[in-house]
C-alpha cells in the first residue's frame, strides 16, 4: 500500500493515505516502519494535525475527509465524531443512538478508514475495551489503551 506519508506515534507509526484535497485512511504500522516525508501539502497538513493530537489530546484534529463505506457505516463513523475526547460510549450506546444494533456498530468500528481522526477507539464493550480495528487482542488493543489514556490525561 502507497502511502502520501508515514509519520512516528508512540505506539509505532501512522501511514497516511490522501488526495490533494482529502484525508482517505489512516493505517497502524508497525515501529520498524521507516518514516517517509509528506509527498503533497495535504499530507503535510494532516501530519500536523495528527502530530499535534499525539502530543495534546485536547487538539481538535481539523481536516476535510472523503469516507467510502455502506450507508450504515458512514452513519456510525459520523455518530462517532460526537463522542468527545476523553469520553466513551459502548456498542450498545452508540448503536441506540443511531437505531442499530450493537454488533453492527462494531463491525462499522472495525472497517473505519481513519482512525484517530474517526475516533473507533472511544467506543468500548459493555464489560471492557471490546476490540480494535477487527482485533479482539493483541498490538491492536494495546493502541486503543493508549488513545484512551491519552485523552484522560
């Protein structure tokens, strides 16, 4: 995968996917990952922004974004970008809100495009984190611990 971007986050390293105009995905990497420059002022600008979230949760990360996803999906994306920082909804919560059912709202959770900037990692399980980017353990998690400790800080 091509990315416009490969910054450095305390939990390894972020690919940035974008157009000239757009943010299109936010992948997690691995640490050994080498850093690569913005190629386009857009990657520039979304370096920016997510390095100053990195260093301040309180940064209110500002970017234009296309989603390409099913109907369903981009309802839950959009619904997650009003759950503030340093707060939490469960699956459950969420998926009343938007009048859908718990287990679809983490399926939409897992195939978010932009994590981080959609913040997947502020929806947890009724008894615990629940998963992370299709992963029920493991690295994955442990980013979804971190993200959510960032923000309590």
């Amino acid at each position: 995968m091509k990315f416009q971007a490969i910054i450095s986050a305390p939990f390894g390293k972020l690919g940035i996917r974008c157009s000239d105009t757009d943010l299109l995905g936010i992948e997690f990497l691995s640490g050994k990952t080498k850093v690569q420059p913005p190629t386009s002022a857009m990657a520039k600008t979304i370096c920016v922004e997510l390095e100053a979230y990195l260093a301040d949760a309180s940064h209110e990360i500002d970017l234009p974004f296309e989603l390409d996803g099913s109907h369903h999906q981009c309802n839950v994306w959009q619904a997650m970008l009003d759950i503030p920082s340093g707060q939490t909804l469960t699956y459950g919560e969420l998926a009343k809100k938007i009048g859908s059912s718990a287990q679809a709202v983490g399926q939409a959770c897992g195939s978010n495009p932009i994590p981080v900037v959609i913040p997947c990692h502020r929806v947890v399980g009724k008894t615990g984190l629940g998963g992370f980017m299709k992963h029920a353990e493991g690295d994955a998690l442990d980013i979804k611990r971190w993200l959510l400790a960032h923000e309590r800080r």
